[in-house]
C-alpha cells in the first residue's frame, strides 16, 4: 500500500494550526474510550501524549508550527490519513477548549503585554543647558586632574582636548546657542516616538492577544477556511531536479501553507472543511 509521507500528515498539522490550527475528527471515537482514543492517536504518529499536547500548545500559543518526534507519521497509509486527521482535530479541539490551555493562554497573554514607558517631561532648555553645562566641566576637571601626572609632551598632546571642553562650556552658557535647541527638539522625539511605539504595539498585542481566546480560535479557523477554498488539488506535478513541482508557475509561488494543504489532499481537506465549519457554528 502506497504510504503517505512524513511531509503530507504533517501538512494537515501545519495547514490548521499555523494557517491555522489543525486539521482533524475520529473514526474510531464511538468505540474507544477517551483514554484509548489518544492512546491509538499517539501511537500512530510515534510520540506521546504529552509530547503531542505541547506541540499543539506551541504552534497555537507561538503561531509556528511544531511537530518535533512524530517519528512514525510517513508510515501512515493514504487510506487512514484523513481518520488520523479528524482523530487530532477532536483531540485538539478538547485540548483548545480546556481550562489548562487557557489559563496558559492567559499566562502568555498577560506575559506578552507590552510595559507602558515610564512618563517622561520633556525639560526646559535650561534644564538641558545647566546639565551639559554640568556633564562638560566635570570631564574637564576630569582631564585636568590627570593632566597633573603627564609628561610636557603628553600635556601637549592633550591640550586640545581641554581647549574643547572649555570651548563647549562656554558654547552652553551662550544664550543663544542653537545646539541647546537641538537636544530639547531631540528629547521631545525620544518622548513622543516612545509613546507612539507603545501605543502601536499595545495595539497588535490587542490583535493578536484577544480577551476571550475563542476569538483567536474563530481567527485561526477562518484564516483555514479562507486559504483551503483557493487550494486546486487538480493542479498537475511535474519532476525536476528529483523534486515535484508545480506546473503552473503561479501555483509554485503560493505561500508553503497552500502547498500543505494541497500535500494533504482533496480527502483531508474536506473532512477538514466540514469539521472546521461546524466548529466556527459553534463559536458564534
């Protein structure tokens, strides 16, 4: 019997979770116990539980996809892959919907909040002034003091170190130097731009972190349904360089998650589709 590859049940693992979810139901539900059902799952893909239970946490939660120690999924026949298919979207979907995702999905909701910047004034020009004023004479004490301790050629070596320094204060305390100007315009864009950044990125955080994690969930499966609806698992292959490939050039440009889905099959998809669909009603 002609077997599926590592790649094409694994595609049904990456076209719903990081497009995004898993794509999955039971053949065997009615006759197994919960226990057995998860049981004959993992055993199939050559990976425990628990192993298969963080994958699925951290393709959702990272939005990546993960599937690190299904060592025996390329030996899964054609004729099985979509009974496999729907037994991880029944597990996942318990998994997704229990209470220990989602306190951990409220513990990386609350860990990816972006900090508030501390409030910051801008300062006057003379805040600014007497502060240079300041840092400047204190480096050319600084230089002074251990001017005491160099040879002539050395102090002469550093003199015009100090003569800049003396220029700069005497540059600060000119009333009408521009450059105070400058560091005053300068702390109002570091004010403003920090601002700004947080509020963008308090934003995405909202987008990307909803309160009620079902709202990310109905997210992901839509984002499925969408992008499986384009897939034409009719498209024609073609062997090159010891790799098939897409006729049409236009197909072999579609994102890697289109050629998942493809990988996975017209079989799969629909059983996806249908429990995906469902799935969707029920979040509503």
């Amino acid at each position: 019997m002609k077997q599926f590859s590592l790649n094409g049940i694994l595609a049904i693992l990456r076209a719903f979770i990081i497009v995004l979810l898993i794509a999955l139901t039971t053949h065997l539900l009615s006759s197994f116990t919960v226990n057995r059902f998860a049981d004959d799952l993992w055993k199939q893909l050559g990976i425990s539980q628990q192993a298969g239970t963080d994958n699925i946490k951290t393709s959702f939660l990272n939005n990546y996809f993960q599937y690190y120690g299904a060592r025996n999924a390329k030996n899964i026949a054609i004729g099985n892959r979509a009974a496999v298919a729907k037994d991880l979207l029944v597990y996942s979907k318990s998994y997704l919907s229990s209470t220990a995702f989602k306190a951990e999905y409220e513990q990386l909701r609350a860990d990816s909040k972006p900090a508030e910047p501390v409030k910051k004034t801008v300062r006057s020009k003379e805040e600014i002034r007497n502060e240079k004023i300041k840092e400047t004479e204190d480096a050319l004490k600084k230089l002074e003091a251990s001017m005491k301790d160099m040879t002539e050629d050395m102090k002469k070596i550093m003199k015009p170190s100090l003569e800049l320094y003396q220029q700069q204060i005497k540059d600060y305390k000119d009333p009408k130097n521009e450059m105070i100007g400058y560091y005053v315009m300068a702390e109002k864009y570091e004010v403003e731009m920090q601002q700004k950044d947080y509020e963008e990125n308090y934003k995405k955080w909202e987008e990307n972190y909803p309160v009620n994690v079902n709202e990310l969930i109905k997210k992901r499966l839509k984002q499925y349904i969408d992008l499986s609806t384009t897939v034409d698992f009719n498209a024609a292959l073609v062997e090159k360089n010891r790799k098939m490939v897409f006729v049409k050039p236009a197909y072999e440009a579609k994102p890697a998650d289109w050629k998942m889905i493809f990988r996975a099959g017209k079989e799969v998809n629909e059983v996806t589709k249908t429990f995906v669909q469902q799935w969707l009603n029920e979040l509503k």
